[in-house]
C-alpha cells in the first residue's frame, strides 16, 4: 500500500510540475561563477519521491530578489563518483517542483541545487542530496514455452500483478547464438499468451518475457524457458520396385516408425536424383501401390514419404529406389528362306527365351501401287511352311516373338520371297 501511495504521489508530482517547469537540458556547463552572497536552497526543504527512471523533487522556494531561477547538478554514483554535471536549468524561481527522467532503475543518484540569476552567476549548491531509483519491477512469475508442435512453440505465462503493465515483450534466442530478437509486443496486461510460428523442424529455442508499463519501463526479465519444435516423421522403410512386370511397376514398403503417420506421398521422376513429381498420396494402411506404364520398357525412380497428423512430411533427401516395366522381346533370328516346291519355307531362332509363340506378318504385292498384308498368329513352332502363294506373286516375311503377357518384340527385317513363273513352251 505504501508504495502504491508513493507511485500516486509521483505521478501527481509529475503532471503538476509538468504545468510549472521549463527544462532545457544542457550540454556541457562551463565552470560556475558563485556569488556567496546569493540566497542558497535550504537543502533541509528538499523532498523527493523516486520511481524506476525517474526521480521528482520539490524545494521551498528562495526570496532573494536577484534569484531569476535554479541550476540541478547531478552525477551517477555508480558511473560518476562524485563528479556533478549541470543536468537542467528551471528559468522561473517560483517553479518548486522538478522531475529528472530517463534515469537507470535501482541506481544511486546525487543531487545539489543552486539559485540562479539571469547572468552567469549562481548561488552556492545545496548539500548532496542522495536518492536512488526503484529497482525494475519483478518479471512474470510463471512462464512456460510448449514443445512438440509442428513448426511452432506456444509460450504461456502468468499477468502481472502491477496494474502499471500495459504489455509483455517476447523475446526468442537459440542455443547456437545468445542473442536475443524481440519477436512480438503483447498488448493487454491480461493477456498471457504467444505462439511463435514458421520455426525450424526439431529446434530448441529459449524464450523470456518482460512487462512493459504504460510509460515504457521494463520489467526484469522472465526466467528462460526452452522448447522445442516437432521433428519431422520418420521415412518409410524397405522400399522396393519391380522390374519383370508387363506395363507396371509394383512397390511395396515397410511403415514408417513414427505413431502418429496419416497418409504416405509416392513420387516419381525419369532422373535418380531430381524432378520428382507426386504420383499418388496413399493411407496409412497401405502399403504398396501399383504404377500402370502403357509402355513396355520404361524405367522410372521413385521416393514415398510419410506424412504425419500436422501435416509435417518426412525428409525426401533421400536415395530414390529404380523400377522398371517389363522391356520388349528381342526380334527372332530369321535363318532360313526360301521357295521349295510350291511353298515359301521359313525357319527362325527364337531370339529371346521369353518367347512362347510368333506372328508371321505376309504381304502380298498385288501390282505396282498396292499391297496388302495378312498376320498369322500364335505359331508356337519355329518353322513355317506358306503353301498359299502363287508363281510370279512377290511375297515378304517378317516375323515377331510373343511373349506370355502378350507383349511383342519388334518386327523382323521383311524377307522377300518369289515362285517364279514357268517358262511357256514355243
């Protein structure tokens, strides 16, 4: 009760010199020209009430007639010793009343004042008089910073008691620098709250609070209370691609370790180590995905990642695993063609092991412009004998492999073949 009565005296004191007194501070003052026979302050009348950077005094006004005014010396004990600058000159002696501002919290002050004229010449000083200003105010008396959340730290604390506090000061720093960046002003002394976004993944960083009065003084710093950011979710594990099947690719993978996983992100590029595109975002449950290709051959890389229930996904620097479809079958080996008889005869090597039957492509060249091609399929044989052609028709041969998922290797070399007519008898 004590010291909110002080705190009320001062601020009265405050807004009544505030009408009285013109200051000008000084720079520095060369040195005093003392006339003893100047009517001096009456160092016993001095009065003072201080706060945390600022100090208020009065005084019992000086009658002699020759006094215009008062010069205030002042020097910071803990910086200064004993060594007084002139701080302000008040230019009309009935002014009483004096407030030193922009002082240091919890410091050591002393003071002396002289009467003044409207010359250079001043009255001796008053005693020292000797005042020290409050110390800051205590800090909030319970703060806690909240960990674990993705990408952000929730900082709570307790209002200040002191109905002086208009607002609460945030401040951040990191374990790599002691540093500390004021992050946000809180207005509203009963506001106790602060979410600190667009951190790091899997950081500590440390935080305090000050109380901030309506008249800008600080309070002592909060205690420092740590958290730290949700890491990322752990990546999947065993990833595998196939590479024997037709028009597909096949992948399979183990569950990521992290708890808490929602869906999985499946990516995909041409290129082992860059332009990776989402292909398909799958559930928690599920474990494998089948990648269809219409193109027999083709070869892609693939990374899947975790994604958990705040929407933080796992680290994709990571290697990417090959998978490819099924490659065309080679071409057979045409090793034998030619006319016996009546009949066109071809033998062939199948060309690739994977080969369970053929298709015998025929054209038939009908005249100069025009041709037409009839195809013979699932000739599990590797000879063919054409018995339906006719002398002096052209004829070519090519010739594919099938494997058992129905895909076709490329086309043989055309193999031309030609019953000649018979000679006619003169």
């Amino acid at each position: 009760m004590t010291k909110l009565m002080r705190l009320t005296s001062l601020t009265a004191l405050i807004l009544l010199v505030s009408g009285c007194a013109y200051k000008d501070k000084l720079s520095k003052p060369v040195a005093p020209k003392i006339d003893e026979t100047l009517e001096v302050v009456d160092s016993a009348s001095i009065r003072s009430i201080s706060d945390m950077n600022a100090v208020a005094f009065e005084w019992r006004k000086v009658d002699d007639p020759r006094v215009v005014g008062y010069h205030f010396y002042r020097a910071n004990m803990q910086k200064d010793g004993a060594k007084l600058k002139l701080i302000d000159t008040i230019e009309n002696k009935y002014t009483t009343h004096y407030v030193d501002e922009d002082l240091e919290p919890n410091t050591k002050y002393v003071y002396k004042i002289s009467s003044a004229t409207d010359s250079d010449i001043e009255s001796r000083t008053t005693a020292d008089y000797v005042v020290s200003t409050l110390p800051k105010m205590e800090g909030v008396s319970f703060i806690q910073a909240i960990s674990n959340l993705p990408r952000q730290i929730k900082i709570i604390w307790r209002p200040h008691s002191n109905e002086r506090v208009e607002s609460y000061v945030v401040q951040r720093s990191t374990p790599q620098t002691a540093e500390w960046k004021n992050l946000k002003t809180i207005e509203g002394r009963l506001q106790a709250e602060y979410i600190d976004e667009d951190l790091d993944d899997n950081v500590i960083y440390n935080y305090r609070v000050f109380a901030k009065t309506f008249d800008e003084l600080l309070s002592q710093a909060s205690e420092i209370v740590k958290a730290q950011t949700k890491p990322l979710p752990k990546g999947i594990l065993g990833l595998k691609a196939t590479n024997d099947l037709p028009r597909k690719i096949a992948l399979n993978w183990q569950a990521s370790d992290t708890s808490d996983i929602i869906k999985y992100n499946i990516y995909r590029s041409t290129d082992s180590t860059s332009y990776f595109d989402k292909i398909k975002t799958v559930d928690a449950q599920t474990l494998s995905f089948d990648d269809f290709v219409n193109e027999d051959g083709k070869v892609y890389f693939y990374k899947i990642s975790s994604v958990d229930k705040d929407g933080l996904e796992s680290n994709l620097n990571i290697n990417s695993i090959m998978g490819a479809t099924l490659g065309k079958l080679n071409k057979p080996i045409i090793t034998l063609a030619q006319i016996q008889g009546e009949k066109a005869i071809l033998n062939w090597q199948s060309g690739d092991n994977r080969a369970v039957s053929y298709i015998i492509h025929k054209t038939i060249k009908e005249n100069f412009f025009k041709s037409k091609t009839i195809k013979f399929e699932g000739i599990t044989a590797l000879r063919y004998e054409d018995k339906d052609i006719v002398r002096g028709v052209e004829y070519n041969y090519a010739i594919q492999s099938v494997d058992k998922f129905g895909i076709v290797s490329p086309k043989t070399n055309k193999t031309e073949l030609v019953l000649p007519k018979l000679k006619k008898l003169n």
